[in-house]
C-alpha cells in the first residue's frame, strides 16, 4: 500500500532543494516531535549514492537509522530511493505561485498502523517547513 503526503513550502524550489537534500540542513528537521532529533546525517545525491540519517530521543533510550539508496533523480523536480528494507519513496516538488508543494509518496510497512505512518511522516515534513520558511 502506498501512502501519500504533502506540504506547501512558501520558499522557492531552488531554495528548499537543498535544505531537503544537505545534511547539514537535514539534522535540522528530520524529526517526528520535539523530544526526537538527528544526531547524524549523511548522503552521497546521486543515483546509487547512499543515505543514513539517525533520529534519536533526546533522552537516549531510543534510536533508529532511515537508510538507503537513491535510485532516481531530477534535480529540483523529484528524488527516488529505495530503502534498506526494499520499500521506494518519492518526493515530488512542484512549484506554484505560493512556493513549492512538497508530496511524498511511500511504501507502507506492515508494523505499525498506515494511520500512524502517515501522522509521523507528516509530522517530519511539516518540521521541514517550519525549518525552511524561517531560513
């Protein structure tokens, strides 16, 4: 099953591009809640290059790494991977006359509710907003 979201950017393309793709930026944002946080990121952008972000609890009990590999991408326009456990994600970003709409379109796993997935998802990509609107 895939599972869709979005967000309105108000910045342009060129701009957000690379708070979404640099790691610096990256640690930034990629996170569900105000207890988590990115300790790490790292990415080679380029179709077959590499991805590891880990997200942490600011407390320290819990940790996880999102990694992967690019398969596919149009610079400004979409970026595809693959992740570690065989699921793809796409990132579409689309401008318009507000800014850039963000959609992100991923494989769903089978342990957690599509509910939950998609509320976390999205609680990431709306952090992604917050952080690139106030650059």
């Amino acid at each position: 099953m895939k599972i869709t979201i979005d967000v309105l950017v108000r910045k342009p393309v060129e701009e957000i591009w690379e708070y979404f793709t640099e790691p610096v930026h990256i640690r930034n944002w990629n996170f569900a809640s105000d207890d988590w946080h990115c300790p790490f990121a790292e990415s080679e952008l380029k179709v077959g290059g590499k991805f590891r972000y880990t997200m942490a609890s600011k407390d320290g009990k819990h940790s996880f790494d999102f990694s992967g590999k690019f398969i596919d991408i149009g610079w400004w326009k979409f970026i595809k991977y693959e992740l570690d456990d065989g699921r793809l994600v796409e990132i579409k970003f689309d401008e318009c006359h507000e800014g850039t709409i963000i959609k992100e379109i991923f494989d769903a796993e089978t342990i957690y509710p599509i509910d939950l997935q998609k509320a976390g998802w999205q609680a990431i990509l709306n952090n992604f907003k917050i952080y690139a609107e106030s650059r």
